[in-house]
C-alpha cells in the first residue's frame, strides 16, 4: 500500500469518526434532556400534584407537529418531473460516457443505478398521481 492510499484512508476514517462522534454526541444530547424532562415530572409525582401546562410545555420542548396533510396530484406531479430530469440526464451522461469514451467504469455504473433509482422514483410518483384527490 503506497502513502497517497493511506493518505485517503485515513481522511476516510478522520471524516466517518467525526459523523460517528457528532451523531453519538446529538443524541446523548437529546437523551440528557429527556432525563431531565423525567425528572421534573417526577418530581410533581411525587408530591402529588398535577404540574402546570407551562411544565408540560417546556417538558414538550415544541408544540406537537400537526397531521400531514394529504398529497395533492401536483404535488406528485412536481417530484415526478424533477424525478424525470434526473433519470434522464444521469442515463445520458452515461451514454455519452460510454459511447464517446468507451468507458465502463464504477462512474458509469453509479449513474445507470441512480438513473434506475429516479426513473423507479418517477414510477411511484406517478401512481400515486393517478390516485391523489384532484385538487
């Protein structure tokens, strides 16, 4: 192994361990929090007591999310267009590749495998089109 491929290992290791790190800090983060948020309503448990909403709400940290609200048909419409743009230019980028370069490399195949994933996208896209309310 020459030192430009170790070079890129260990960037690769210095980069996936900080997303390991950020990831596993956001969390005991959240954890923390939760913990605290337990103990306070424990707290008023223990003494009997309902808390007061101004309690409940900062225990809640946000207001509750409201429902989703159904998908409309241009909605689908829309991700299936920009779904088509992207299935079409990643299959022609790797014609072009191909055709003009006689290359069949890992590039190739990465962009035929997400031109088939936004094509499958846009197939999705279009059945729930054609089953949206039309409004």
């Amino acid at each position: 192994m020459d030192s430009n491929h170790q070079f890129t290992i260990a960037l690769l290791i210095v980069v996936f361990a900080t997303g390991a790190v950020i990831t596993v800090s956001i969390l005991w983060l959240v954890f923390r929090g939760r913990m605290r948020a337990l103990d306070v309503l424990r707290a008023y448990a223990e003494r009997g007591e309902e808390p007061p909403a101004s309690v409940i709400d900062a225990v809640h940290g946000q207001p509750r999310p409201a429902p989703a609200k159904p998908q409309t048909r241009g909605g689908h419409l829309a991700h299936a267009a920009g779904s088509a743009i992207f299935a079409v230019g990643l299959a022609g980028l790797a014609w072009w590749r191909i055709s003009a370069f006689g290359e069949t490399g890992g590039g190739v195949g990465v962009a035929l495998l997400a031109a088939l994933f936004f094509a499958a996208s846009l197939a999705a896209r279009l059945v729930g089109a054609y089953y949206a309310p039309d409004r």
